[in-house]
C-alpha cells in the first residue's frame, strides 16, 4: 500500500511540477511551484524522513514561495521585458 502512496504522489508531482513550468499566468505557476512542494514534502513523509518533509514544507513552501510572492508584488504582478 504504500508502494501504491508514492507513485500517487509522485504523479501528482510531476503533475503539478509540468504546470508550473507550462502555465502562463505566474500566479498560477506560483500556485502550482506551492503544490509541487508540499507533495514533495509529503513523498518524504511518507518514505520515513518525517524531519525532512516537515523542513520542505516549512522551508520552501512557505519560505521560498513567499519570497516568490513578495517579488511578484514589488513587480506590481507583471513580468518586465
């Protein structure tokens, strides 16, 4: 069962990991980058690093998305050419 958790995570991963690179709105592709994170944070959990899953949720889906976030407003939303 739980061979059966991480290719259901892993799939959703790479899922989530393909729309944020394909996806053209970049708050959407931020959203999914938050996705993508905490599946992988999850996928560690479930491999039996507990530690290390909490430190990727902590860490980048909540540090480093937020960093990307605070960007984005400083931009005021737009990307620049």
């Amino acid at each position: 069962m739980e061979a059966f958790y991480q290719i259901l995570f892993g799939l959703l991963a790479f899922i989530a990991a393909l729309s944020a690179v394909e996806s053209r709105d970049i708050i959407r592709a931020l959203l999914y980058f938050l996705l993508f994170n905490v599946i992988v944070g999850i996928i560690m959990y479930v491999l039996g690093a507990p530690y290390t899953g909490l430190f990727q949720i902590l860490v980048y889906a909540g540090g480093v998305t937020v960093l990307f976030l605070a960007a984005l407003h400083t931009m005021g939303g737009r990307i620049r050419k």
